[in-house]
C-alpha cells in the first residue's frame, strides 16, 4: 500500500493537515533561513483514583513554532488525550491511543504587548494551577496591552467546542470574552481582576499573589458567578525546595467549587470533583538530563486520587 493512504488511514484528518503545514513551514524556514523551533514533552504516571481501578497513562506534548519576523511568528500544539481538560492516553486500554493538533495560530508581539489569532491557548504567559486547562484552546483573539507595571488583556472567540479532535475548525459562535486587568503592586505583590463570559455564564474573578520570603509564594483566587450564589475559592503555597543538589517545586492548595458552577470548573485541568477539596505536588528536575518525576494527591469529599511519575522533555 503507498505511504500516503496508509498515514490517511492511522491519523486525523485535521492532525493531517497540521503536520503538512508544519511540514511546509519547516522547509520554507530552512529555504529563507527562518528560526524554526519545537519542544516536545514526554510523560508516564500512574493514576490511582478511589473510584475506579489503578491506570497505567501517558502523555505527549509537541510544540512547535516557526518565527517568520522580528514580531511575527507561526506556533502550533499536538498532544495525546481526548479531552479538553486532560491530555493523557491509558495504555491499557487499546482502544485509547488519541492524538490531536489542538492548536494552530499566529502571533505578533511588539512593545505594545501582543496579538494571537486562530486556534489559541487557554493562557497568556504563565500557567494557573486553577484555571482553565492548560491543554485547552479557545477558537478566537488574545490582545495583550501592556501598560505601567501592569497589563490589559482581551480575549473573544468559541469555548464550547471542547472535542479535541474538532479544535481546529471554525468557530460556530462566540461564547468566549474575557477582559483581565493584572497588575505589580510592588517587588512582592501582584493581582488579577477578570470579568468573563463563558458559555452562557457570566464570572468575575480575582487573584492575588504574595511573596512572603524564602522562596514561598502565597496566593489566593475568588471566582464568583454572577446571578447565583456559586462560586470557587482558591487558597494555596507555591515554594522552590532544595533536594539532592537541585531544587523541588512544591505546590499546595485548598479549592472549594459549589455544585452548580459548571463548565468554569469542569475544564481546569485534571478536574476531579466540586465541594472541598485539597491538592499538593512535589516535582523534581533531575540535574541537566531533562528526565525529572512528580508525585500529587488530590481530595475532595466525594473521592481521591494518587499520581505519580517521570517526565522528560526536550
């Protein structure tokens, strides 16, 4: 059988048509000299949950990015998994070998800040242990305003359409608008106020973030749906651990999400129940060798759930 039908056969259609335009983007990089980078993230882990039977998962994270100019460049995101807020495949189960471009889009950066259309990330810059999936993707616009000691960020598109292997079509309607305002207060302090509308649901939010010395960062987040009493609240420690020579990063939090707040919980990352409920993980790099392990557990009322594994990345 000729190579092309058969790769037809075994891939997505849209992963398909990723990997033919990565494929175009890296020749035409190598032909006019352009910078072409990628990074790809491996890892294997053990899912222990009290309602269901130990799992065997993996996950693979390929980021790849071409920069066209000084300001623009190209970036996409393919990753295992068959759900928004998670990305991991269970090897024991034959049938769940999922893979997906979940993203694809273009991005302007300049002094002003900078501008993503297409198929975008669920973040700006940094990654929220509470909010939305890091693994997510919004159908739309991110415009970031930077301002003094602070930023102004807008963000319209589809968030509904949560079946990774539909990410990359066209946005049916707009459900999505975010308006943040984030802020430096001083060396130690910074905060974020947000109003969203999400899904038929409307959200504001805010976040503050403290360094409180030795390398200990405390923070805290209300979200709060607005015409009903639901809400989330997030309490937790973020803390940089000397360990073995090299340094473990240890996280640890209190959540409490109403029973009635929907999808504005359902697609963080790794969601495992409303009510209350705690989290800590302990992650180690290992020297300069990429490889590094983790371990988590996560509780709520209703149930629990023991992770552990190694990860590498390149």
């Amino acid at each position: 059988m000729p190579v092309f039908p058969l790769i037809q056969q075994c891939l997505p259609k849209r992963l398909l048509h990723v990997c033919l335009l990565l494929t175009l983007a890296c020749l035409a990089a190598r032909t006019q000299a352009l910078e072409f980078n990628q990074t790809l993230d491996l890892q294997a882990r053990i899912d222990d949950r009290s309602s269901r039977q130990l799992r065997y998962q993996y996950r693979a994270r390929y980021y790849p990015s071409v920069r066209l100019s000084d300001t623009l460049s190209a970036h996409a995101f393919v990753v295992t998994g068959d759900e928004f807020g998670s990305s991991h495949n269970t090897a024991s189960d034959g049938s769940a070998a999922y893979v997906s471009a979940r993203r694809a889009y273009l991005r302007h950066e300049g002094e002003y800040g900078k501008t993503e259309v297409g198929v975008i990330p669920t973040y700006k810059g940094a990654v929220s242990s509470s909010g939305l999936s890091k693994d997510g993707w919004i159908q739309g616009l991110r415009h970031v305003r930077n301002l003094a000691n602070s930023k102004l960020e807008l963000v319209v598109g589809q968030l509904d359409s949560t079946d990774p292997s539909q990410a990359l079509g066209a946005p049916s309607e707009i459900d999505y608008l975010e308006l943040e305002f984030s802020a430096v207060i001083n060396e130690k302090t910074s905060y974020e106020v947000s109003v969203e509308r999400m899904i038929g649901a409307n959200f504001t939010r805010m976040e503050l973030r403290r360094d409180v010395g030795q390398s200990l960062v405390a923070f805290g987040e209300l979200v709060a749906r607005l015409g009903e009493s639901s809400k989330k609240l997030v309490l937790g420690v973020e803390s940089d651990l000397p360990m073995l020579g090299e340094t473990a990063e240890l996280s640890a939090l209190y959540a409490y999400v109403s029973d009635d707040f929907g999808s504005r919980a359902d697609l963080t990352e790794d969601f495992l129940g409303t009510g209350h409920g705690i989290t800590a993980e302990l992650s180690y790099e290992i020297g300069r060798s990429n490889w590094g392990w983790f371990v988590r557990f996560d509780g709520t009322e209703s149930r629990s759930r023991f992770i552990a594994g190694i990860k590498w990345s390149q």
